[in-house]
C-alpha cells in the first residue's frame, strides 16, 4: 500500500464518519458504505452538499474548484476521498491525514 492509498483509506475512512453522523437518519446509515450513490440515494441535496464541501475545507484544508463540482466527483465517497487526495496534492503544504484509531 503506498502513501496515497494510505491517505485515501484515511480520507474514506473521515468522510463515512461525517456522513453517518451527520447527513443520514439513523435507521438509513447501517446500510451506507464507501460506494453508495449519494446523488441517487438523496443523500446530497443542495444543503447537505455545501455541508459536505464546508466539511472537506475544514477536515482536510481543501476547497474544490468549480470544475471540481462535477456529479461525478460526488457520485460517491470514494470518489469524494478521490478529489480530495487529487486537491491535496495539487495544494502545497502538509499532504498526510492523521488516522484516526
């Protein structure tokens, strides 16, 4: 696993935790995972979008571009944690998420 899988996983793995504790209902986050179609499911309307990119600004320093916007980089969270690693390197400045135990 390289540095970047590593801080995928890390990204992947903040991105479940705000998403089931603070977008979804509780009875609907047991079956949510990395793959589940956010824009489909209705999990991102426009209110909880600007919540997930004020999360993504604040949790790992980013903020996406407006080309960034496209659906298909919201479809689901692993291709969130995608454009998070791909803003992170882009960015200069410290890369790495600290894992969380």
């Amino acid at each position: 696993m390289t540095v970047d899988d590593d801080d995928r996983d890390a990204v992947l793995h903040k991105l479940i935790a705000f998403v089931r504790g603070e977008l979804l209902p509780e009875p609907e986050a047991d079956g949510f995972g990395p793959d589940t179609s956010l824009v489909e499911s209705g999990i991102l309307k426009s209110l909880e979008t600007a919540r997930l990119l004020a999360f993504l600004h604040r949790e790992f320093g980013v903020r996406v571009p407006p080309a960034g916007l496209a659906r298909r980089n919201f479809e689901n969270l692993g291709r969130v944690a995608d454009l998070v690693v791909s803003l992170r390197a882009a960015a200069p400045g410290p890369r790495s998420v600290e894992h969380s135990p």
